[in-house]
C-alpha cells in the first residue's frame, strides 16, 4: 500500500499532455475492499475523474 501523502497525491495528479493520455490507476483501498463483492452489488463511491468508475464498469 502507498502512503498517502503529499508526494503520492503530486505524482497520483501529474498532467499528461492530453486528458486521453492519462492513465490512473485505480484506488489501491477500492481494489482491496471490493475483491469480495458479487457483481451487482451496490457501491457508493466517490468521484474524481472517474477511475474509478471505469475500472468498477
């Protein structure tokens, strides 16, 4: 797991050249609790710039 620090949160935001060109990965708390959920289930998950939802798609 990361620290979540200042310096995770800099290079975690970086800008690429183009929106398309960035790749996030996704959260490594979010990969970790949801490994035990049945497809369907309900999750209520923050937003940003939508990581997440992709990798939850």
């Amino acid at each position: 797991m990361h620290d979540f620090d200042k310096n995770y949160w800099e290079e975690h935001w970086v800008s690429a050249t183009s929106p398309k060109e960035r790749i996030m990965p996704v959260n490594p708390y979010l990969a970790d609790e949801t490994k035990q959920l049945s497809p369907g289930t309900a999750l209520d998950e923050g937003c940003a710039i939508g990581t997440e939802a992709l990798w939850l798609a």
